[in-house]
C-alpha cells in the first residue's frame, strides 16, 4: 500500500490506513470492513488485490459492486496501477490473454476459465463465474436497499458468492461498504459466520461503543482506553480534521453523517421507522371489560423479558405501570378486515375495542385464504367471540364482492351486526403511519400478549403484525406486506374518528350550556327573574 501511495504522488497513509490494509491481509476467511467515507477503502483493497497477483499469480478475484460501472471502475484502478509501477509490470498481460479492463490476466497465470480478474454488478450474471477471493466493493446503495423487498433481493443476490468461490484453503469473500439500514446486509452477515469490523470517523463516546456489539475496530477502543478524552475527536486527523467533520455533519445532517462517517443506524432507524413496541402496552385482554384506567412507563422494571421483541435494537413491551382494580363494559368493540388482494396476500384482521379514550386490540391476525369458505366462517367466528358491534371491511379488492360472500357467514355462525365497507385513499404507508403514530405516541393502544406471542409463531416474519408495525416507513412499497398492520390502523381510525366526533359534540354542548346559563343570569338582572321553562337556545 505504501508502494502504491508513492507511486500515486498521495501522502503517507494514515495510520487507520495503515489498520486496515492489516485487516485485510490478516482477516479470516469472511469479513467485512466498514468504514467512513473518504478513507479511502476501496483504494486500500486495489492495491491488496495487486499485493495477492504478486504473491500469486494464479489467484482469481471476482469484483462485484451495486452498479457494473462501479465494479469495473475497480478493475479498470487496479490493471493501471499493475500497467504503471515497475514492481508489477511483468504482471501485464501477454498477447493471447484477455487483456479488458473488466476482465483481464496477468502475463505468468495459467490458462483457466476464470480471468486474474473481473468485474461484475450484482445484479448481472453471477452464475458461471468462479474465484478465490470476491471483493463486495459497496454492493448496498440506497437504490437497492431503501424497502424492504429491495433488501430481501440483494440478501439472496449475495448468497450466490458462496457457489461462486472455489475450494481453495484461502478462497475469502470481502465486503467493504456503509450501511444503509440496521436492516442491511453487512449487519445481518455475522449470522452467517462473518467477522464485521467498523473504523468510525470520530471517536465514539462509551454509550455509543454498545450500538456497535462489539464490532468497532481495536485500534479505535484501543485508543479510547488510553486515553478516554479522545470521544468526540476525530480518529484520523491526517484525513479529516475535527472542524472538517463539524462542516460535514452540518451539510450531511445529523442522521447522514451517522450514517456516512459514524456507521451508526440506530438514529436513522428512529427517524425512519416511527412506530414502536415500547410505545405499546401489553396487557391481558378480557371479552367484557377493562380497568378503568391503565398507566404506561417506559423505565426497565416494566419490560416484559419472556416476550422477545422483532423490533430494532432497544425496542421492547412493556406492561402497565398502573392497572385499577375497578373493571367496567367496553364502550364499543369494532373489527376491520382487509381481504387478500392477489398472489401471496393474506386477509388481515384486527379487533379493537374502546374504553374511556383507550383502544384495547384483543386479537389480530391473518389467513392465508382469500375468499374460501373456511376464511370467512373464520372471521364470523372471529366476530362472534369478540361480540363485534361493526365489521368495517376494506373494499378496494373486489368491489364488494367480499362483503356479499362473507355476510351470510355471520348468520350460519348465529350472529348479527352491521357490516360496512371502506375504500382508502392515498399512499397506504402514509396513511397506516398517520392513524397509529399519534395513538402510539400517546400510549392509548393496548395489545394482548397473546396476540404478540401468536404473532411470532408466523414462520415468516414479514407476515407478522409486529415485523410490519416496526418495519413501516413513509416510503412508498417499505413493506412487502402489510395486511395485519392494515386492518389494525382501519380499526384504530374507526374509533380516532369517533373520539374527534365526542370530542366535538361535548364541545358543542358546553358551549349551549354555557349560553343558556349567561342567558338566564341577564334575564334576572333585566326582569328579576328567569323563565326556565323556555329553552334559551332554541328560543
């Protein structure tokens, strides 16, 4: 590296250079190297893969980055640098070898299938292609990553580098890049087997370091250990001193510096995914009633730890801090269907039941069936047991035609009450975030712990109540389902609706009230007495 530094006319490298050029010499077989923009990663590792073509000649490297013009960018670096320096030009290609700037040899390998090296994007054709070491050169960008059905095609993209390797004893899989998510693929990697080491820009303070599960790189807690002054400091002041970083974070924000120079997503997860379990309260729903009044706390003593979270890092349920003994009826109890669109959709459904400004969601769920008979004597059942006052049914899918089948089903099942149906309007991510945020902002949503823990019996988790209430954004397509998470905010809207509605009418009868009793007060002034029989309002 330092070879190639000199060659290009740079500075010396920085000591975090310096770490990571070790890192990637000595790592093991799976790593994946994360750090802040500007460091210069990618130039690292061009003249790391020049480093293992001098060793080896024979040694194959596939490069694949998010964009083919990236990865060849790459290879297009590195067969320069092997054209340029005199310590590796007997590396040039021979006549009869493939000599392109995205797929070339060196002069001393052997003729293979497999070029010395060759660049692909990850959504090209991986299939075929074999090599001892893959270098995953930012392979996660925001255009590949921003839903979630984006990062479930790039999480199985990447799966196919491990068919791609050879048998080798040193055949390694590289990755260097920056998340974009908590959901990203660098995060999910040590799941299966990868070692993840982070290099921040700035020293990180002791509750940041926890963020990172002890992924940050020694020579940064190192450093911090010897002297703990450095938090806040920037870590290489050869590349960015720390009013740079200031300039930096002012104009890439706070959550885009987080991101781009600390690899911290636990700011921008909080900003992008509004909703959470600990805004939630968990508690043990009856048919009939419920406590007068019930209490949230978000402190730790609260925290339900038999019940595991599908939330961010941090997220968790609570249970209530205060529960009246006094019970009483519900006011009202609604259940919201959201029939299956097409294809792999379920039917969702949700009950939620009021009492005294607080809505308890007793049951919520969904089934795979559409319009099938065993689905829609499913819900009536659903509705009889919860002694439902209104089925609200989303009609967007079928004109109606789901209501017509299931409401004879309440019948068979010896149950009456009124069905009605709702079309939505607008972006459904906007509108799912802008009926619930405000109620769990509040703690007014109360959920049975039966129905979280029925909820993580879903083998797959994007059909889950809490995976999706978690997992919304305000972006458009965030979610590859929705359908519980839909029926739960049909629901909780129904009854927002009704509480804006007393909510005003009370409103409007205080204010009668308060006309008629300043009416009469000036008749006994005026006349000395006041005709209570007549009813000033009205008069």
């Amino acid at each position: 590296m330092y070879l190639v530094w000199k060659h290009l006319n740079l500075p010396d490298p920085t000591p975090i250079q310096y770490d990571i050029a070790h890192y990637l010499q000595h790592a093991p077989k799976r790593c994946v190297i994360e750090a802040f923009r500007g460091v210069g990663k990618s130039w690292i590792t061009s003249a790391f893969v020049c480093w293992l073509l001098l060793r080896d000649p024979q040694t194959k490297i596939l490069v694949v980055s998010a964009s083919k013009g990236r990865s060849d960018d790459f290879s297009s670096f590195t067969k320069r640098l092997i054209a340029d320096m005199p310590e590796l030009q007997h590396l040039i290609p021979k006549d009869g070898q493939r000599d392109s700037m995205v797929a070339f040899d060196v002069a001393p390998a052997l003729n293979s299938h497999a070029p010395s090296v060759k660049s692909l994007g990850i959504t090209g054709q991986l299939t075929g292609s074999r090599a001892d070491v893959i270098i995953a050169d930012d392979i996660e960008v925001a255009n590949n990553s921003l839903t979630q059905m984006l990062r479930d095609k790039l999480s199985q993209s990447i799966k196919e580098f491990d068919a791609l390797l050879t048998t080798k004893p040193e055949a390694r899989i590289i990755y260097l890049g920056t998340p974009q998510t908590e959901m990203s693929v660098y995060n999910s990697l040590p799941e299966r087997g990868y070692e993840v080491r982070i290099w921040t820009a700035r020293f990180p303070n002791p509750s940041q370091i926890e963020k990172y599960m002890g992924r940050v790189a020694p020579y940064i807690t190192d450093a911090l250990d010897r002297d703990p002054a450095l938090a806040g400091k920037t870590s290489d002041p050869k590349r960015f001193t720390d009013i740079d970083l200031m300039e930096r974070e002012a104009s890439y924000g706070r959550s885009g510096f987080a991101l781009q120079f600390m690899m911290d997503t636990s700011l921008s997860d909080a900003d992008r995914y509004p909703l959470k379990l600990i805004d939630l309260l968990i508690f043990d729903i009856d048919r009939d009633v419920a406590p007068v009044k019930l209490t949230w706390a978000g402190s730790p003593e609260y925290t339900i730890p038999t019940l595991p979270s599908v939330g961010f890092i941090g997220d968790r349920y609570q249970r209530p801090m205060f529960s009246s003994k006094e019970f009483t009826d519900f006011q009202g109890s609604v259940m919201s269907i959201d029939p299956s669109g097409r294809g792999a959709d379920e039917t969702g459904y949700a009950v939620v039941k009021m009492l005294n400004g607080m809505l308890y969601c007793p049951v919520a769920s969904g089934f795979k069936g559409g319009y099938d008979d065993e689905t829609l004597k499913s819900l009536a059942l659903v509705a009889k047991n919860q002694k439902v006052n209104l089925i609200i049914i989303e009609s967007n899918f079928g004109d109606g035609m789901f209501t017509k089948l299931f409401t004879p089903w309440l019948a068979k099942v010896g149950y009456t009450c009124t069905t009605i149906e709702e079309r939505s309007v607008g972006q459904k991510e906007r509108r799912i975030i802008d009926t619930l945020e405000p109620v769990l902002n509040q703690h007014r949503l109360v959920v049975s712990e039966n129905v979280a823990k029925e909820d993580l019996k879903t083998e797959d988790p994007r059909y889950q109540l809490m995976f999706q209430l978690t997992r919304i954004t305000k972006d458009r397509g965030s979610l590859v389902k929705d359908d519980r998470l839909d029926a739960l905010a049909i629901a909780v809207k129904y009854w927002v609706e009704q509480m804006d509605k007393d909510t005003s009418t009370s409103l409007d009868e205080y204010k009668t009230r308060m006309l008629e009793e300043e009416l009469e007060r000036f008749a006994d002034t005026v006349f000395g007495h006041s005709d209570h029989s007549l009813t000033w309002a009205n008069a």
